[in-house]
C-alpha cells in the first residue's frame, strides 16, 4: 500500500475477526515503533507486546474504554520511565505520540485495524506486563483483522477542510464540553472557526475538535498535553 492510501485508511477500529497476526507482519510494526522520531533520540520508551487470550482480558480493564484489547489479535502497550522534569515529561509523551501513529500507519499498510486505549489502573497494567515501577503505561495500541470490512482508503471528506494558521500570541478559545461540532481555529488572534459561541480562556482544557496555535510556548504544551501550564496530573486519553 502506498503511504497516502494508509493515511486515508487508517480508522480506529474496535472490533477485530478472530485470527493471529502474523510473526513476521507484528515484528515490522514494532520495528516501525522502534524507527519512530525521538526527541534527542532518547528513545525512552520500551513497546510491550501482549497476544495471550487471558492477559488481554485482564489488560481490558486497566481502563473503562478499553474493552476491544480483549478481541485484539495483539496489543502494544507503551510504556515510559516516570520522570520529575517537566520538559522532560512533555518530550516523553510527543515522542509516543509519533511512535504510536508510526505503528498504527504499519498496520493499516498490511491490512490491520488499529485502536489506542487509555491506562487508568496502573498497578494493573503493571500485573499483567510486569514493567518495573520507575515506569508507567502510558497508552495501548490493539491491533487486529478489522472484523466489519477491510481497510480502504476513505474517500468522503470526514474532516474539515485545512485552513491557513498562523502563529500569534493571544488567549485560547473553548467551547462547552460535549461540542463535537467542526474545529474551531484561530487565526491571527481571532476565531475563524464556523463556531463563534466560545468563552476566551487563556489556559483552558480544550476538549476534542479544536485546533488553536499561540506563539506563546506553555500555551502550545497546554495544547499538546491536554491540561493547562503547571498542572502536573496525568489524565487518561479519550478513546
């Protein structure tokens, strides 16, 4: 499959067919993880793989959202080193995030469905992975055969077109929670999204569907790690 039509056919798909990934298909997805960008090329992560019928079952409850890991063919679990430095905290969570889409593009280009799940029970995860303590799981990546219909490349248009941002320091907008409405942007300091009903908050936790660019670095990681400046909590990902 060419790199463009995995793009396009890469879905989040929780419901698997029943079947084995193959050795050798599971060993070029996590060289994919391996060859993700790393920050430094720190490279702090270690990809934890779990295809044992009853650990993905114990491992579907680490999280309220994360019952397809026990259907997975497979599940990836990423699992990073606990750390104190803020800075170093953020590097951490941007380079799973590119290690994470780098699996989930290998996938789609054999053929394999793909989810992410959250981790909130982290002792848990740690029973059933046997990660030391200095480290958590920071996210599941399941894989599997999709069980409705096979990859495609998705042809109707499900996001809004792009639009051109800008850098420029200003406050953040937000919207009511439960707004699934197309993404709001900002553009020079001024909202260009279709939706205008929005209360100016400068570090504010956005929800899903907004797309804002600031000039102003702590606000971009507010952006990026899903809480505002200084809070150090970690939250569970949507799925």
């Amino acid at each position: 499959m060419e790199t463009w039509d995995a793009i396009r056919s890469r879905r989040n798909v929780r419901s698997y067919a029943q079947g084995a990934i193959a050795p050798q298909d599971l060993d070029r997805i996590l060289e994919a993880a391996r060859r993700a960008p790393s920050a430094g090329n720190q490279q702090a992560w270690d990809f934890v793989v779990c295809t044992d019928r009853e650990q993905l079952s114990q491992l579907a409850r680490v999280w309220r959202a994360a019952r397809h890991v026990a259907s997975s063919a497979a599940t990836i679990a990423l699992v990073a080193p606990h750390s104190d430095d803020a800075q170093l905290r953020d590097l951490i969570q941007f380079d799973l995030g590119q290690a994470t889409m780098s699996v989930m593009l290998a996938a789609a280009d054999l053929g394999i469905g793909s989810a992410h799940a959250g981790v909130h029970d982290q002792e848990l995860a740690r029973r059933v992975l046997g990660f030391p303590q200095d480290r958590f799981c920071a996210l599941l990546i399941t894989l599997g055969t999709p069980a409705d219909r096979p990859l495609t490349p998705i042809q109707r248009r499900i996001r809004s077109p792009n639009r051109q941002i800008r850098s420029q320091p200003s406050p953040i907008p937000t919207r009511p929670r439960g707004s699934f409405a197309s993404p709001l942007v900002l553009v020079n300091g001024q909202l260009a999204g279709p939706t205008q009903a929005c209360v100016p908050a400068r570090h504010a936790w956005l929800g899903r569907n907004v797309v804002a660019v600031s000039g102003r670095r702590r606000q971009t990681e507010s952006l990026a790690t899903g809480r505002s400046p200084g809070r150090a909590e970690s939250r569970a990902p949507d799925s």
